[in-house]
C-alpha cells in the first residue's frame, strides 16, 4: 500500500508542475512553501546520484525544479551547527554577523509578514522564542530546541505574545515528520485563497536519534549498504573537534558494521521524510496554489556518518558543509541542475528578489535568481567557511583549502579529481603557488566577513 500510495503521489506531483513556465515568474506575489530537513547530506537523494536511497518525491522535486549542486552551510560558531545554520538562513547573513538568537535584526519571515503576506511557522526553531513570533503570524506545532525523541518531541502550541512559557510544553503524540507534515497540510486546507502565504516547514529528521518508524528501519538493510567512498577507522589527525557528542555516537576505531548499521538507519529516516514531504506537496496541489508557489527544500547542514572517520558535523568536508537545496514552482527551470556556488544564507534574498520584496540592510546573501533564469552561470567566484576558531576553508570552481590555525596545518583538495576529499596536496611542491593563492584569498574573505579569527 505505501508503495503505491508513493507512486500516485509522485504521479500527481509530476502533473503540478508539468504546467509551470520557464523565464520569468509568471505569479507577482508568489507564495513560498520552504522546506527544511535536519543534518541531511546533499547526496542523499536518488536523482543526484545515490543508487542505495529511495526518495519519490524529492526526486520528482529535483526533475521539476533546479538542483544547486554546490551549496553550503557557511559553519558554526558552536558544536551545534543547527543554531547558527539556522540563524544564517533566517537572517542572510554571514556566519559571524547573524546572532544566534535572531535578536535585533529583519528575519526572513518577518520581512515577508510585513510586505502583506501570511506567514506560518511549524517545527524546529534552534534560536529565541521571542523571534519565531516576530516573524510568523500563526504556526505551530514548534519544537524548541536542538534535538529529541522523534516520537514524542516536547511541543509548543503557538503563542502570538512570543513568550511561550515552558510550562505549556507537552508531548507530541505522534513522529516528527508526520505531525510537521500534517500542521502544513492543515495549514493549506485552510488558508485564505485570497492572501498570499509563507509556509515554513523545519523538519527535525533525519537528526539523531536516527529511529525511523517501524516499516523504514527495516528498509535497509545494514549487511547491504555501502560504506562512504571515503570512510576511515579514524580521522588522521585531532581537528579540534574530536570529542564532542556527535563523535561519541559511535566507537573509536569506526568500524564498517557500525557504520552500515547508522547508514540504515539515517537513509529509513530520509525515506519517511519524503513521504511527509510528498504529502505536503499533494496537499499544496489540493488547495489549488501549486501553480503560484515557490517550493524550496534544503537542509541546514550536512553529517559524516563514517566519512572521514567522523559522525558529526563538526568539520568542514563536503560531506558535512553541502547540503541539498533545491527550488520548484512557477518560472523555475526543469530538470535543471547548477553547480554555481552558494551559501544557504543566499536563499533568503533569491526568495525576496523572486516575490519582489525588499531586502532589509545588513543581507550578505545574493541572490541566485540570475542563475535560476539563465542570466548567469556563477553566483560567487569563492566561498569562506568557518567552525569556531579551529577550522578555516576557502573554495573555489575546483580547488579547497581546509586549515586548521592551531595545528599549523593545510589540507589542499582538488574537487574535480577528488570529490570525496582524500588525497591532500598541501605538501606537494607543485602546488605551493594554489596554496598561496588560495591563502590569499581566505584572508580577503575573512575580512569581508568580519570573521574575529582573521
């Protein structure tokens, strides 16, 4: 049964946006249904490429929509790289000008509140209180907080006043993705048809505790999934960042059965995921506002699982910086895929750029509405990340440079002959000038940045 339910969502899925324009935006006032997931890797959707994974829906939304291959998360500024992730979609700005508590500064919800639309927010809010009411105008479910059991989250109902006092915190009586998804279903069946809306959508899956319902921790099967091109017993060196909870989620040295068995159990999650993300979509179709909605789904950040030697995010490897990103609706090319470079903080003003709405000072973000259109094939010529004040990395079209200031220590990759960042070059004479280079230009980044380690 579930099977065929997932083909006739797919089916329907395909229908709403067989009709969509290419060019520009055919909707003045589009609505935008963003959709966020919680530590997902951008190579965990089947139409990008993994053979292992089964996920319908986000494969219909990549086949209809345009895929950036190349964005990132910026970093963090603590170990829990959700909340300043977070703070920096919200806020377009870069990761050392975007408080964590979101105080003080125009949010994205908020903007769109005030240019007239109605903005809902539902599911996981990693920043203050206060704000998630600044910028949302109904909502809830909320689950306040970085991470919990997925079958009975502490929730907030929503408070207009913005206090939401602790004490009216219950549990939620169902999993995560299913109550988030039925709050936005619930939310589209009952909108005002004439008023466009914001829907916010923040999924705590597939974050750990990875215990994906019944059906999907049976879907894979441990003995059979693939460990990662790039998996290690250990990470070869201490990056400043070995000890913390998520790098305590398995034994030191990894080995491949408790890798596999975490795999299993983190791709279950993503595949009850997009279930919950097919249903939200079906009821979008429903309500009769496909045609005039962007859709947006991302994550805030990547995982290693077994990568490298890590399980956590708490580095700055492909695997655990890029994150999927994904933008679907009217006006949107098809099918179309771009490896331009892009922070997720860029989301914020290519949303604003798309519904015409004006961005507030101090937006770092740009947005890539022009490589959406056709107009441009690049967005950024590089991008700065940092985690706290052990990890620096600057990328280019091709090349990356990870250093690690406390250790004195370089990691040079080439991504277009190393995807999965295993040969370092740092050391090779032959490339001592693209280390130079790329030195340089870190150091002009972290200025552009404020980054406080320059």
């Amino acid at each position: 049964m579930r099977t065929k339910n997932t083909v006739q969502i797919c089916v329907l899925l395909l229908w709403i946006f067989a009709a969509s324009p290419t060019g520009l935006l055919a909707a003045s006032r589009p609505n935008v249904l963003f959709l966020l997931s919680d530590d997902q890797r951008a190579d965990t959707i089947a139409a990008m490429g993994n053979r292992t994974i089964k996920t319908p829906n986000l494969d219909t939304l990549v086949k209809t929509g345009t895929t950036f291959t190349r964005a990132y998360c910026m970093g963090g500024t603590v170990g829990a790289i959700c909340a300043p992730s977070r703070a920096m979609i919200m806020t377009g700005r870069t990761l050392w000008r975007a408080p964590l508590g979101l105080a003080d500064v125009p949010i994205m919800p908020e903007v769109f509140r005030q240019s007239g639309y109605a903005t809902c927010g539902i599911g996981k809010w990693h920043n203050e209180r206060k704000s998630f009411a600044r910028g949302f105008s109904t909502g809830g479910p909320v689950f306040f907080g970085g991470m919990g059991d997925h079958f009975s989250l502490p929730i907030s109902d929503f408070d207009p006043t913005g206090k939401f006092d602790p004490k009216l915190t219950h549990k939620a009586d169902r999993y995560s993705s299913v109550l988030f998804a039925d709050a936005a279903i619930d939310f589209l069946h009952r909108r005002k048809a004439d008023e466009p809306f914001f829907i916010y959508v923040a999924f705590t899956a597939p974050h750990d505790p990875r215990t994906p319902p019944e059906n999907y921790a049976k879907m894979y099967d441990p003995k059979k999934m693939p460990l990662p091109r790039n998996f290690l017993p250990e990470h070869p060196f201490d990056n400043g960042e070995l000890k913390i909870r998520d790098e305590m989620l398995a034994p030191h040295p990894r080995t491949p059965e408790e890798v596999r068995r975490h795999l299993a159990d983190y791709y279950g999650m993503i595949s009850h995921l997009d279930e919950q993300v097919g249903r939200v979509l079906a009821a979008l179709k429903e309500s009769g506002a496909a045609k005039d909605t962007i859709i947006v789904y991302t994550s805030d950040h990547g995982l290693a699982v077994g990568s490298h030697g890590l399980m956590g995010k708490q580095n700055l490897y492909e695997h655990s910086m890029r994150s999927p990103l994904i933008f679907a609706g009217p006006g949107i090319p098809h099918g179309k895929k771009s490896d331009a470079l892009c922070h997720l903080l860029d989301i914020f003003p290519t949303l604003a750029d798309l519904a015409d709405v004006k961005l507030p000072a101090g937006v770092d973000g740009q947005s890539l509405r022009p490589v959406l259109t056709g107009g441009q094939t690049q967005a950024r010529e590089a991008l700065l990340l940092g985690y706290r004040d052990v990890q620096r990395a600057v990328i280019t079209d091709r090349w990356k440079l990870i250093s690690y200031p406390k250790l004195q220590k370089l990691q040079l990759f080439d991504l277009r002959k190393d995807p999965a960042e295993m040969h370092n070059l740092a050391d090779d004479p032959k490339q001592s000038t693209q280390v130079q280079l790329l030195k340089t230009k870190m150091a002009a980044l972290q200025q552009s940045a404020e980054d406080p380690s320059r």
